[in-house]
C-alpha cells in the first residue's frame, strides 16, 4: 500500500457531504483497494471487475457488496445488533489510473420499508516522487 489523498462527495437523499483525507492504497491495472481513517471509523474500499466492496469498522460496522444492476444483502451493525441491509446498485463507473482512482456508484439501501439513495463520487491519487 502506498500513502495518497482522497475525497469522497456523498449525497444521502438529495443531501451532499465533502469529506478529504489521506489514505493508503494499492492501485492495480484493473483493480484498486483504499483504505482510510476518519475520528469514528476505518473504511475499506475494494474496486474490481466483480464490483465494489465498502468495509467499515468503527461506531458503527457494514459490509457491503455492490453489483451494478443487481440487488445484494450487505449487514450493518449498531451497537453490537447485527443485521441484513439490501442494496440495490443502480451505477458503478470508475477509472483506474496508475496512480489514481475516480469511481461514481448510485446505489439505495433498503431497511425493511425504508430506503435510502445514495450517490458517491470518490477521486484518489498517490503523489509522484519528486526528484
């Protein structure tokens, strides 16, 4: 893994938030892994041909698995309750550069009668070595 900077906009329901820190990742030819620190959480991203894969562990955990077109069951855990979440994966885009990542996802997670839509734009680079 090498050291790089990230921004992820995320809009929850027609509300958008900014968020910009360092992470540590390995950029591949044709898959990326992310992995950064906010005050409450660790969050793992993994991007390949398969799909994307959202890893958080922290206040509070969830995994899951997003495949474009496709409905999946994802978990989340609130203070030590555990339980199914449904994702509906309307988008994935993304373009790997050798020392960048740009990904787009439109999904919607779905408790029980309750929905959210949710839309993420993330832009990732490693800095090139100065000489």
């Amino acid at each position: 893994m090498q050291n790089g900077f990230l921004t992820i906009v995320t809009t929850v329901d027609g509300t958008e938030s900014r968020f910009s820190c360092k992470a540590e990742m390995e950029i591949m030819s044709l898959s990326a892994v992310l992995r950064y620190s906010d005050e409450n959480a660790t969050v793992l991203i993994r991007v390949d041909g398969d799909g994307v894969t959202i890893e958080r562990d922290g206040d509070y955990s969830m995994r899951l698995f997003l495949q474009e077109g496709k409905r999946t069951v994802g978990t989340l855990s609130i203070a030590g309750n555990v339980g199914d979440v449904v994702v509906e994966t309307q988008k994935i885009a993304y373009s790997i550069g050798k020392k960048s990542l740009l990904m787009q996802l439109h999904y919607t997670l779905i408790f029980g009668e309750e929905k959210q839509d949710m839309r993420i734009r993330l832009s990732s680079s490693i800095p090139s070595e100065e000489k």
